[in-house]
C-alpha cells in the first residue's frame, strides 16, 4: 500500500526547482500558476538566497508548487493515501481531488501572506529537539511558555514560541534531548500566534470550490482519515493555530497497512523521519528528477493495479 506525503517548510532550498523545470512542460506550469497568484515561483525557485524563500510568503507557495509539480512528473499514479506536514497538507488536499491545483496555490499563497503578517506581531520562531521523551519534553516546554508545535515522532519535537523563549530553552533542555536545532522558519506557526491567519484562511474558504477526497486523506491535526472535501478544508483554516500531530499520522498509516511511502519535491524530512519511525515500510525521497525512476519503480511494487 502506498502513502504520497509532502513536506511542510523548512525543506526548502536555494535553486531546488531548477532542475524540475527542465521537463516537458514544467516551465509553462510554474509559469502560469505564478501568474494566477502574483508571485514569480520561477525566480524563487532557481535564482533567490535562503533569506529570500525563508519568507513564509514565499516558501508556502513554492513548496505547494514543487509538490505538484513533482508528482505530476511521476505519471499517473493513485495512492491510497495521502497527508501533508503543515503546509504540506495543501498539497495533498490537491493529490486528493479536494482542490484542483490552482485553487491549491491560490489557498496558499493566502496562507502565506497572513502568516507572515502574523509573525510580524512579535518575533518568534521554532526549534527541533532531538531525543528525549514526550512525556518529559511536554511539560518541560510548557514550563517555559512554549507550545509543543510539531510532534513529529522518532524522537522529534518542534517547539514554538518567542525568542526569548527558545533562548532559555537552548540554555535549559529536556532531559534526555541530545540537541536543539533553531529553524530557518520566520515564526511560531501552528501556535497562538498564528491565530490571526485563521480568520483570513476562513474567509478564503468561503470561495474554494471543494470536493470530496478520492483517496484516503491523513489529517495532522490528529492522525484521523477525512472523508468529506468541507471537513478538509475547515482542518486546514484552523491547521496553522494548532499543532501539527506527524507522529499519529504515521500511525495511521501504519494501521491502515502501508508497505510504501513516496515523498514529493523537496523530499528527505519526511522520509527521514519514517525510516526510524516506520520499520518495514520502503521510502523514496524526491528530491531531483534523478529520483523519479526509483520512486516509479517503488510505486509500481506496492500499488495493486485497477481490474
């Protein structure tokens, strides 16, 4: 059984998309879709520094876009289940029919624009804990006024908050967290502070045209499959204001019977983190069109063809 994930940001990189654009067709549809949204993704994806695309404005629409246009260069493939890391969760609400894939980058770039006005309130930002058990890294955490943000599994956790905050953090981890990893992200997302995207987002959903998904769709929010388009939307409005919950999605995955776990461009966090995560299952990263043969070559193993 095959499950086609999409990372969140932070995976990004200058010049990522670069060699994508090289395939038959890509050029015109980043073109078009950058169009649609007022925003040059070609220019961001092959030209700009990392402080240019570490600007939430900018990188969740450009990793929507490598989302999709990776798994397009795949061909036609249907998994059976799909999810997304924070942003990530656009890009498979479009893997799942909920979205088409101008909708999706529209839906987006909204998101990007109220989160970064947003994180403009306060300066804040994110870290990853490496080691350490939740039950001891929780309520280390909430002692020092930060949110758990991303429970991520294998050993990760995200924390969120000011950075005055993550300061004393790095001065005072968790027992048993071997490092603490400051984030090129530019704030405290899925936290409060990010809740004054929320209303934006809301009223955005209102103009979505949705459907329901085609394939099994893995929410963050908890783990849970989704089957109407409504409820998927309405988890990705109230999304950026909450934890993300990696670790039940894997989960479910796990329950739901995975062999397979495909990532799209810019893959490797996600796969990563399932390789320590989740024994057994076989994982491809998309990270240059190099990768497309061994993710094809995985696909056609673990996907039961149509009778």
């Amino acid at each position: 059984m095959l499950v086609l994930v999409a990372p969140g940001q932070g995976a990004q990189t200058p010049g990522f998309l670069t060699p994508w654009l090289d395939l038959p067709g890509a050029s015109d549809r980043v073109a078009a879709w950058s169009d649609a949204i007022g925003l040059d993704l070609v220019h961001y994806g092959t030209k700009a520094d990392a402080d240019a695309i570490r600007d939430t404005s900018v990188a969740q629409p450009l990793l929507v876009a490598a989302g999709l246009l990776s798994a397009a260069a795949l061909g036609d493939v249907t998994p059976q289940a799909v999810a997304g890391h924070s942003v990530g969760e656009i890009t498979a609400a479009a893997f799942a029919g909920v979205l088409d894939d101008t909708a999706a980058l529209r839906f987006v770039r909204t998101r990007g624009l109220a989160m970064a006005e947003a994180a403009a309130v306060t300066e804040t930002g994110m870290s990853a804990l490496l080691g350490g058990e939740p039950e001891v890294t929780v309520p280390h955490l909430e002692k020092l006024g930060l949110t758990p943000a991303n429970v991520n599994g294998a050993g990760q956790i995200v924390a969120a908050g000011t950075m005055e905050q993550l300061a004393a953090l790095e001065a005072d981890p968790p027992e048993g967290v071997r490092r603490v990893v400051a984030l090129k992200v530019a704030g405290a997302f899925h936290t409060h502070h990010m809740a004054p995207a929320v209303d934006a987002l809301q009223a955005a959903a209102g103009g979505l045209t949705v459907a329901d998904p085609t394939v099994t769709y893995v929410s963050n929010k908890d783990g849970r499959t989704v089957a109407t388009g409504a409820e998927v939307v309405a988890r990705l409005v109230g999304q950026v204001a909450n934890p993300v919950r990696w670790d039940l999605c894997m989960e479910t995955f796990q329950q739901l019977g995975a062999t397979a776990l495909v990532e799209v461009c810019p893959g490797g966090t996600l796969t990563g983190i399932a390789k320590r995560a989740l024994k057994g299952v076989k994982t491809v990263a998309l990270k240059t069109p190099d990768d497309l043969d061994a993710a094809r070559a995985l696909i056609a193993e673990h996907t039961t063809p149509a009778v």
